[in-house]
C-alpha cells in the first residue's frame, strides 16, 4: 500500500520518496514534488573554507507546522540537490482482510 498526502499541486509518495538522490537538478525535484510553498536563498557552510550559495525549498506538511526540506548547491550551472529532510507520509491503519465476518456495527458481539 503506497501511503501519499497532497497540498495543492505537491504529492508526496513512498514511491516518488523513494526516487529522492543526491545530485538530482531541482528541474528533477520539482517533477517529483511540484513547486515548493516556500523558497530561501542563503550562503552555506560559512564556518569552512568552501562557503557555498545554497537554495532551500520548503513543502508544508498536513496538519503540522513542519516542512519538508531541500537543500540545493546553486552555481552558474544550476541547482543541484545536496540534503533533503523528508517525513514520511503518517500511517493509516489498514482495513480487515476480505472475507472475515466482521460486525458493521458498533455494538459488542458476545461470543
């Protein structure tokens, strides 16, 4: 079973999760994932000696305040996926199995 939640236009699932490598273009990202809420520009790694311009995109999460993250290395070629911080979509219980005589209603069955 493939679990999967979507905003808008973003879908995560297991399967497209999955697919999540580094050094993917962010032309790549966005096939997977659409088009980030929120996108911040900044330069990375400053406490080394290779300070790096960085892109992050963020994805709201349902019902939650957290976000899904990636991070890109951006240079004159583009922007390529260094990290990401992905959850995984929650799990939902799964429903009985076919063919058990299961009660549809919610009374107690006394056996």
């Amino acid at each position: 079973m493939i679990q999967s939640w979507a905003i808008g236009a973003t879908v995560f699932t297991q399967q497209n999760i999955d697919k999540i490598r580094m050094k993917m273009s962010a032309a790549e990202v966005e096939k997977l994932f659409g088009v980030a809420d929120e996108v911040e520009s900044a330069v990375c790694g400053r406490s080394t000696k290779n300070a790096w311009v960085c892109e992050t995109w963020k994805y709201k999460m349902p019902n939650s305040s957290e976000m899904n993250e990636f991070i890109f290395y951006v240079d004159d070629k583009g922007k390529i996926l260094d990290q990401w911080r992905v959850k995984r979509a929650p799990v939902k219980p799964q429903a009985p199995s076919a063919g058990l005589d299961i009660p549809t209603d919610h009374r107690m069955l006394v056996v």
